[in-house]
C-alpha cells in the first residue's frame, strides 16, 4: 500500500538526510510493513513545497511503551534503486526488507 502524507519542513529535512529513520504517526491509515510513505513537505505558512521523499515501512511499533491509543511509530528506510525505479514505473512488488 502507497500513503501519501504531509510532513514539516524540519523533520522532513532530518528524513531527507536520513537522519531521522522512523514517523510517528496516527495509525488511522492501519500501516503496515512494507508499505510505501510518500512524505510531501508542507510549510505550515505557504503550503506544500514540492518537495517530497519515499520510505518503506521496515518496523512498526504500537500500543506498547505508553504509546497512545491509535498512534505507531514507523521504522523506515529509503528505497533501493531497483524499488526507486518500480515506484516510477508504478510497479511496487512485494519487496524484502
């Protein structure tokens, strides 16, 4: 499953550099892993930016450790060059980890 999501401009800079490996998100999409996360940066003053970056759900985290109720934390990973390129095409095998 492809979700496209808004994402601010300071975390999405930390996913951007692959500083910041996971989403915290309300689980309200029911995610799973292997899914794909389009993270579509949105200034909250002037709107989206255009920018946008892929990850791929490698590990979720919910309702444990104090989470609270409905919300998740995603591990996430950039996309190979082979995923990258099924993405374009509109392709999106099941892929391994």
């Amino acid at each position: 499953m492809i979700h496209e999501l808004k994402c601010h401009p300071a975390p999405f800079a930390a996913s951007l550099g692959e500083i910041k490996m996971w989403e915290y998100r309300r689980n309200d999409w029911n995610y799973k892993v292997n899914d794909i996360l389009i993270l579509r940066e949105l200034d909250p003053f002037s709107g989206y930016t255009g920018r946008r970056i892929t990850r791929k759900v490698t590990y979720i985290l919910k309702a444990s450790f104090d989470l609270p109720e409905g919300f998740c934390i995603m591990s996430v990973r950039a996309l190979t060059p082979e995923e990258e390129a099924n993405h374009a095409a509109g392709t999106i095998p099941a892929l391994s980890i």
